[in-house]
C-alpha cells in the first residue's frame, strides 16, 4: 500500500482560482457576459497557448494531434504514462468551470508531481470541442480519437454553426491537417489508465455536503424523433370529434414519457426528456396536421433504457394508430453505459479516504470525453460540487478549494495505479 501524499491544499487552490480567473478573462472568451470559446477560434487558441505555457515550463513535450488535441507528457513517447485532462472549450452561454476545471486541475496535478518530486509519469490531454459549440457535435474530439466517426462526417457532415463550412475546411484553415485524423487514435497508446475531474452539474455533492465524488458509471442515452402524422383543419371550423390532432398525440407522449421514466427510476437511475417540440403547420387558428417532437432517454442500465424507449414508441404509435394517425419512431442516436474501471474507482475511493475526505460514489448523467476514453483505457472520473447544480450558465460556480481536494486525490490515486 503507498504512502499518502498530502498536499498544500489552500496553495493549490490558490493556483487553481487563478488559472480559472485568467481563463475568464477577455482573451478567453469572445463573449462579455459568458465563457464562450470554441475549436479554431482565437479565444481558443489563446487557452490552448496558455495551458502549453505552463506545461512547457514543468518540462512537458507538449503537441497538438492532427485535429487540435491538445497533448503534454513528462515521458518520451512510446512509455506508458498515466492519461488525465478534461477539454477547455465551452457552451456558447457557458460557465468558467465546465471543462476547464478539469483541466486546470489535471495541470495542477502535473505541477504537484514535479515540485513534490514524485516522478510520475503523466500525459495531459484537453480534448477538442467536446460541447459542439463550434460544430454541434458533442465529444468531437475525443470521438475523433476513439475513431467514432467517419472520414465523410468530417470532410461534408460536421459544419460550422457559425458560417456552414465544413470541419475539414475550417480545421485546414487553423493550420491542422484532419486528413490525418486516423493518427489521432495514437494519443491514447501509451495510457495505463485515465483520469477527468469535472464539475458535477447536479446536486448530489451539495446536498450530501461532500466536497468530491467518484464516478461509478456515464449514463447510456438514445436520442430519437417521433413524426405524427394527422390532418390539418381549420380550428374553428372542424368539430372537436372529427379533428386528426397531431399535437394532441405529441401531448400525451410528453407526459407519458414523464411517467415512464419516473418508474423506472424507481429501480435505476433513468430519466427521459423531450426537450424539442413542433407542430405543422404551426399556426393558431389551425389544427395541427403534423407534430414531431424529440425524445433523449438515459440511465445507467442500458435495458432498461431500451424498454422506456419501446414502452413509449409503443404509446405513441398507439395513440395515433386509434384515433386514425400515424406516428413514425426514429432513431437518431444510441450510446450505451460507459462503466468506469473497478481498479481505478477502488484506487480513487483509497486515496479519499486517506485523505480524510467523505464522498459520494455517483454516476454522471451528462455524457463526457471519458466515455471516447474508456473503450481503450481503464478510466474514471472525479466530480467535484457545483452550487446547485448549475452548469451550462454563466452563474455556473465551483470551490477551487474542491478541485484542491480533487487534485490531491487524484495524485494519490495514479501514484496507487502506477506503482502497482
Ligand atoms: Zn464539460
């Protein structure tokens, strides 16, 4: 069993409230009243410049991969290294903790390691748009290096929110070369394990008053789109018994989503969204003939995922079908649970609870860079408390004295692993 190593925790909180504050300042982010960065942007390019800055003073051979990965390592390449970061882009309305804290704390982590004199071998990583505030595609760049996308997403598919050109052009243009993209795979060869800390976006730490949880597992999702299809009428014109409401199916699927959702959770921890809602043609003296709405459906069972999922295109085709529509069910996208290693969690619950500090074991609901990890890294995750559980805002907050406890933690835990 190793040694714990303590900290000076108020020191690296100190450190961490001022990389934080830096990377709020107006060279970071093109917005006055929120973090707003995103890949091949200035704003961007100056935090990645930054965090090379200061890695490249501890002595770390920091690079870029063909797509803007940003990588540091105190090894040379080709020995293992312990992997740790999280990504340093934002949400267009964001906050000044989603992503960066974890890497602000990774690089503190690094830090620590050379003053104390450790010796650990560390690769950081800050992945490349993983908001998909650029390009709205979530976890890009770390999907990129699991090799979860294709080369015609990137050359046609994936295109700038801002002006519609395409993710190859725009990459090119900053000076990468994403025809290359297949070598970006290699940035995880010479992990023995991975480490994100991240702000949690809930409220389970606030309400249990610990400062730091470990993640247990990233929720699975399936992302789908429900098409009714009934008859447009005039709204004043068309007795109540003779309409095909579109919207009243759209209606009733809402809230019968609500209820499966609830019961299941009732057993494991699901819960089901429809968070886009239209009807056709969209107009107040109309009777809508058409309805779509969207379903996002996640929990840390991937059955029973897929039977909420069933139960309620199940509901909705019946409903239609009954009073004469039709409901069409189409998947957009399924992700299934990304558990984290039993090694690594065991290795994060010891380094806690040497450091005399309670936590939670919790799983994230929110999808992360760690899941692109996981499926060729034993991973985990350190969550630290978000006031209230907002995120995605600029009153987002979080303790630079919790990443503190998170950094000591996660020092201990990779000196745990590595030495094993
Ligand atoms: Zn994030």
């Amino acid at each position: 069993m190793s040694q714990h190593v303590s900290i000076d925790r108020t020191r690296s909180a100190e450190r961490i409230g001022r990389d934080i504050e830096t990377l709020a300042g107006p060279a970071y982010t093109s917005s006055e009243r929120a973090i707003c960065r995103y890949a091949y942007t200035d704003v961007y390019r100056n935090t990645l410049d930054y965090f090379r800055e200061r890695l490249g003073e501890l002595g770390f051979r920091v690079y870029e991969d063909p797509v803007g990965n940003l990588v540091a390592r105190n090894r040379p390449p080709g020995e293992p290294v312990f992997g740790l970061g999280s990504h340093c882009d934002s949400n267009r309305n964001g906050g000044k903790y989603d992503g960066t804290m974890g890497v602000v704390t990774a690089l503190e982590v690094c830090r620590l390691d050379a003053e104390l004199g450790l010796g650990l071998p560390l690769q950081l990583i800050s992945f490349l748009e993983e908001e998909g505030s650029g390009f709205g595609q979530m976890l890009l760049g770390s999907r990129i290096v699991a090799g979860r996308v294709t080369e015609r997403a990137l050359r046609q598919d994936v295109r700038a929110i801002d002006d519609g050109r395409s993710f190859w052009e725009h990459a090119e243009e900053a000076g990468y070369q994403p025809s290359r993209w297949p070598e970006c795979a290699a940035i995880l060869d010479d992990l023995t394990g991975w480490l994100e800390l991240h702000i949690e976006q809930g409220r389970v730490l606030q309400d249990a008053g610990h400062r730091v949880g470990v993640v247990s597992a990233i929720a699975g999702y399936v992302h789908a789109d429900v098409e009714v299809r009934g008859r447009a009428d005039h709204a004043g014109a068309t007795p109540m018994d003779l309409r095909l409401d579109a919207g009243t199916v759209a209606a009733a699927s809402l809230l019968e989503l609500q209820r499966l959702a609830r019961r299941a959770n009732e057993k494991v921890p699901t819960v089901g969204t429809v968070g886009e809602v239209s009807l056709d043609p969209g107009l107040i003296n109309v009777v809508p003939g058409g309805a779509r709405f969207s379903l996002d459906i996640r929990g840390v069972d991937d059955r029973v995922v897929g039977e909420v999922f069933h139960q309620l295109s199940g509901f909705a085709h019946e409903r239609a079908g009954r009073e004469g529509m039709t409901a069409t069910v189409t998947e957009r996208q399924t992700v299934p649970v990304t558990p984290m290693d039993a090694r690594i969690i065991s290795a994060l619950e010891g380094a806690a609870g040497r450091a005399g500090e309670p936590y939670t074991v919790l799983h994230s609901g929110a999808a992360h860079d760690t899941m692109s990890v996981a499926g060729r890294v034993p991973a985990g995750m350190v969550f630290v408390a978000c006031r209230d559980g907002v995120s995605h805002s600029p009153e987002e907050e979080a303790r630079p004295e919790d990443a503190a406890v998170g950094a000591e933690v996660m020092l201990n835990a990779i000196a745990a692993t590595t030495e094993s």
